[in-house]
C-alpha cells in the first residue's frame, strides 16, 4: 500500500518539515491549539459530551437498579453502553466519510439528546429503557468519527497531537465530573431529572459546534457518485488491516481490552476487601487518574520522536500492574497499581494521533470509527468475559490471567513497532494543510 502523502505549502513555513530538523515548537503547542477558536469549540463540546455520557451511565443503572432491585439488571444495562459498537460500528462510521463533518456532529448530538429525554420521561417501562438507551449509545460512533476527521482539518503536525491530548485528558477529567455529577443530580433532583439534565448538556454542545465550527463540505464532495456504505466498510478494513503501521496501531489500542479488567470487576474486588460501592468507585477512577497525570507527561514533557518509539514499551507496561493481584493487594495498592496502568495507557493518546494522521484523509472518518468501535467493542467483551469467568474463580485469578496475556500479546506488537516507529516518525512531523 502507498504511504499517505501530506500536503506541504509555502504557507506552512513555521512548521517542522522533517525528523531531522531540531525544532523545540511542540513544547507550546497546547498554547498554539488552544488559542484557536474553533478548537476552542469542540474542545467544549467533548467535555459537555463526556459529562453527559457517564452522567447517563449512572442515571440509568441508578434507574434500572430502584425499578428491579437486581445487580444482574443494573450491570446489563452498563454493558448496553459497549454492544452498539459491535453491531453497527463500522456501518455508522462511514457516515463520516460521506457527509459534511459539522453536520455528522450536530445531528449525532441531537438525536441522542432526544433519546435520553425519552429515556426520562417517568413511567417509561424496562424494556424500553434498555431499547432507548442502546439507540443513544449509536449516533457516539459516527460523532466520533466526525470528530477526529474535523480535528486534522482545524489542527495539523504536532499541534494535531497536542489538541488530541487535550481532547483525552478533558475525557479523564470529565469522566469524573460525570459520575460524580450524575450520583449528585439523581440524589438531589430524582433520576428522572438526571436524564433531562443530561439531554440539555447534550444539545448545548450541539449548538457550540454549529455556531463555533466553520462549514465543510465532505470530503467526497467533488466525487460524481458518492460510494455504498458496504464498499467504504470494505475499502475501510483493507486500509486499516492491509497496512503494517496502521493494523499494529490498531491492535495497540485494542489491549485495552484486557489491562481494563480490573474495572469492570471492582465490584467484586471490592467485596472482597469488605468495601462497598465506595471501594468500587475507587478502584474505577484509578486507571483514569494515571491516564490523566501519565498523559499530560507524555504529550508535555517528552519530544514526538521519542513518544512513538515508547508506544511498544507502554503497551507492555500497561498490563504488568495487573500480575500485582497474585498477592492478594490492599485497597490503596489496587488504586495505586492500577493508576501506574493508566499512566501507561496514556500511550494511547500518541498511538491515536498517529493513527489518524497516517490514514488518506478521504478515509479518516471511516477508518478512525473502525478502530474506535473496536476498541468500545473488546472493552465490553473483556468485561463480560471477566465477570463470567468471575462467577467460577477469584477475580484476583482473572486480573492475573488478564495481565498476563495482555503482556504476551503487547510484546508480540512491540517488537514490528520498533522497525515501523522510524517512518511514522516521519509522517508526524510533516503538516497538512488545512482544506
């Protein structure tokens, strides 16, 4: 496969050209990003977006929990958060590729918020809930899409990356914000006006990327017959899987899966130190914690070059804290062990960015919500799977297993990374210019 070429213009000058070139401009990128004001704009969405998100995730299992009063129901309906991606991922993310970017955003956004109004209209039975929320759940896949793709039109280079370390630190924190935000609302105010409260935060951000993104036409604009969806979807996995860089890319992210296991046990964990939902809260926000603090470090403090060689190395080390539970750890050795994991898996951000930019920028979109749905995708399957093997093990057992295979296979991708970093290396440095 050809490598992707990136447009270079005399109007361009102020940015690095080559690997080789000393040039120290990425330490003030985040200032640069920042100072621009559509950035500025869908920086605000995504953090609205995320609030929104894991306010839902918390309404909703909180709803469902005092309608049934069964664990078994409540966790179904956190699991409904991660099948969309495996059913309608790849289909829902060419959406990107075909329509104009703003209009993908804006329309995703809106079509959730009117979902989860639905979802909080009192008296509204249990299957219809689970049916209501696994529709919102679907337009995330194509608005995310949108998004990466608008990004490398709004910011290029190195910029590029530091405006997508922004973006996934702003997830961390609104994470947080979220769940603690989504416990105090549906204490103060009642579940029912969580969900209205988390439909008008959605359609808030539709209205700041409507009014703080420019207009774009698609990327196929000038194309006389605009592609089948199942052609684009077929077109998309041989770009991403027929390319040696973009396929260890991909599969990077996917460790995910496995070194966040611990996660979706915390539950147990915790039960079995004698803690409660407290505990488990704990031992949940220890991976974003480290994700936070481990990716500011890695897109602030350390040079582009050397963040892509890191990624085979991260990836390991990601899943290396898990092997801590053999010994049967405290509650603050768990939080800590799985803090350390996170500061790992802040590799991600540096294998995002490098994904993105070493695609066409006619498949971006497409190729961008493969892996992310795929990545939403072995997440939810991992948690499954951990719990059902759970049920017949020690949960320290499973994060054991998890952490372990999780090495081998991070290895296993580390060693081609090492020969393929030097090229993307390359391509990072090189700018496109803004259509």
């Amino acid at each position: 496969m050809a490598e992707p070429r990136l447009n270079h213009t005399p109007e361009d000058e102020d940015e690095p050209r080559s690997s080789n070139a000393p040039d120290d401009s990425w330490r003030s990128s985040y200032r640069q990003v920042m100072a621009i004001g559509e950035f500025r704009a869908l920086w605000l969405a995504h953090a609205l977006s995320t609030i929104g998100s894991n306010l839902l995730n918390i309404a909703a299992v909180t709803l469902v929990f005092q309608q049934t009063e069964s664990p078994l129901a409540a966790g179904f309906t956190l699991a409904l958060t991660f099948l969309p991606p495996l059913i309608a991922g790849p289909l829902l993310s060419g959406v990107a590729d075909i329509l104009p970017r703003r209009r993908v955003m804006v329309g995703c956004d809106l079509l959730r918020a009117s979902l989860i109004f639905a979802i909080g209209i009192p008296g509204v039975p249990l299957w219809a809930i689970w049916g209501l929320l696994f529709c919102s759940v679907l337009p995330t896949l194509p608005f995310a899409a949108a998004r990466a793709a608008l990004l490398t039109e709004i910011v290029q280079g190195e910029r590029y990356v530091a405006g997508l370390a922004i973006v996934q630190l702003t997830t961390q924190v609104g994470t947080l914000a979220g769940l603690a935000a989504g416990g105090y609302i549906a204490a103060m105010l009642g579940v029912n006006m969580a969900f209205m409260a988390n439909g008008a935060v959605i359609v808030l951000a539709a209205l700041i990327v409507l009014f703080g993104v420019r207009a774009r036409p698609s990327p196929r604009a000038e194309a006389t017959e605009r592609p089948r969806l199942p052609v684009m979807i077929r077109d998309g996995s041989r770009l991403v899987f027929g390319d040696q860089r973009l396929r260890t890319l991909a599969l990077m992210a996917w460790l995910a899966g496995l070194y966040m296991v611990p996660y979706g046990l915390a539950s147990p964990l915790a039960e079995q130190l004698g803690g409660g939902p407290t505990s488990a809260g704990l031992i949940m926000a220890g991976p974003f914690i480290g994700a936070f603090f481990g990716g500011f470090v890695l897109t602030r403090l350390i040079p582009p070059p050397t963040r892509i060689r890191m990624l085979g190395p991260l990836a390991v080390l990601a899943s290396v804290p898990l092997l801590l539970w053999l010994f049967d750890p405290p509650l603050w050795l768990m939080i800590a062990a799985l803090a350390v994991s996170g500061a790992c898996s802040s590799y991600q951000i540096v294998a995002n960015a490098a994904f993105v930019l070493c695609v066409p920028k006619e498949g971006r979109g497409l190729a961008f919500g493969l892996v992310a749905a795929g990545l939403q995708t072995v997440q939810g399957l991992g948690i499954l799977l951990a719990g059902l093997l759970a049920e017949s093990f020690n949960p320290n057992i499973v994060v054991v297993c998890a952490g372990a295979v999780g090495i081998a296979l991070a290895a296993g991708l580390a060693l081609p990374w090492s020969r393929l970093a030097s090229r993307t290396v390359e391509l990072m440095n090189q700018t496109e210019k803004a259509s």
